[in-house]
C-alpha cells in the first residue's frame, strides 16, 4: 500500500498516500535567486531591499509579490509590466546555472518508482516552473504541476494545494506537503494536508508550524529493497 511507503520514508507520513512538493528552496535552491532578481529590479527604480524585507515574500506568488513591492514603493509601472521585467531577468539567472537540492532527485525518484502520486505545487510561473524543472532533470518528475498563475490566491492561502489534490485525485486529508516557506507551510496546514517544513536560511529562528521539521531532503528516504539505486539518483 502507499501508506505502507510513505510510513517508511517516516512514521509522520504514515497516514498518506500522495506527496505534494513546493519548487523554489525544496527542489532546487532557487530562492537566493529570487532574491537577488528582486533587489536588482528595484535598485533600478533607486529603491533598495534587504534581505530580511525580502523574506517576507517567500513562498508567495510573484504578481503577489510585485503587486506588494509597487504598493509599497509606489512604482509607476502596471503589474503586467513588473512581473514580465521580473521573470525575463529570473529566467536570464536560473539558465546561469542550477542544480537540484540535495536529495531532490532521489526522493522523487524513489517515490515515482513505488507508484507514490506525485505534484508540484509552486507558486512561480509556468514558465520559471518549466525552466528549473528542466534544468534539474526534473520535467517529466510528476503527474500534476499547478503553478501561481493556475490559481487566483497565492500562499499562505490553500488554494493551490487544493488543486493538486484535485488534480492528482487524491482527498487533501491524505496528502504530505514538502514545504520551506512560513507562508507554504501555512498553506499546506489550512488545506488539511501532513506538512513537512524544511528550514532554509530564510527561516532560521522561526518556529515552523509543520508536522514534521527537516534540515534536508536526504533525511527522507525510501528504505526498501527495490528502490532506484543511488546511480540513478543525482544529488
């Protein structure tokens, strides 16, 4: 049974049967990126951004994002116009160079070869989504991709969380959340699903409200005889 595979991979996970994972910090280590991106594009508009005011954008979509940002700093722009300046410069950085997180590529691997329904929930675009899954060797990786511009909330709202449980078939009750944002995490707690936080430099010093708390992928695992063997797993 899928039950029986996620409780081996950690008995938190016993009572579920499909994995849900966020993009940006989980699967790759895009959101240094993000960020980066962000504070370029302001610093063109003489606005500087720190660190710790850009953290607060994490896991949120990004015309959420930029529909903030212009309220915040009053840029004269339409939204269309910022978020299209924004993803052309993020897509620009992201081809530079980008590799998987450690453990990503095993853990789908393993969990795909043991029949475990898989989606992506990420609340970058479409096209960034296509990007990084395919820069990671990851395009063909799950059965339901749901992006932020396939729904009309971003986090920490459930909606998108709730459309890959729709997508995939499966009650949101019986679904894990592989989360690093406060914001995802909340998203996936309010759609009703078993939450994984994974910290990141983004949330050290913060209590995440996550059923379980990892410091990495490779610490969930697919222990049983017949899973892919590690030359097949990347990082």
């Amino acid at each position: 049974m899928l039950e029986d595979v996620l409780r081996d991979v950690h008995p938190v996970l016993a009572r579920a049967s499909a994995v849900i994972f966020d993009m940006d910090g989980v699967l790759a280590d895009t959101e240094p990126i993000h960020e980066q991106t962000t504070q370029a594009l302001v610093a063109r508009r003489g606005v500087a951004l720190s660190s710790a005011e850009y953290a607060s954008f994490t896991g949120v979509t990004i015309a959420e994002t930029w529909r903030l940002l212009a309220e915040r700093f009053e840029f004269r722009e339409s939204l269309t116009a910022l978020t299209s300046e924004y993803e052309f410069m993020l897509i620009q950085a992201l081809l530079e160079g980008l590799v998987a997180a450690p453990g990503a590529i095993k853990l789908v691997t393993a969990l795909r070869g043991k029949g475990v329904p898989l989606a992506l929930a990420s609340s970058s675009t479409r096209r960034v989504v296509d990007v990084v899954l395919d820069a990671i060797g990851l395009g063909n990786g799950f059965s339901a991709v749901v992006c932020g511009d396939d729904v009309r909330e971003s986090k920490p709202h459930p909606e998108i969380f709730w459309e890959a449980a729709r997508r995939l078939g499966i009650a949101a009750s019986a679904c894990v959340v592989i989360e690093d944002s406060l914001a995802g995490i909340r998203a996936g707690r309010r759609a009703g699903m078993t939450v994984v936080g994974l910290r990141s430099s983004y949330t050290l010093g913060f209590s995440l409200p996550a059923d379980l708390v990892i410091d990495s992928l490779t610490e969930l695992t697919v222990t049983r005889a017949d899973m892919p063997p590690d030359g097949a797993s990347g990082t």
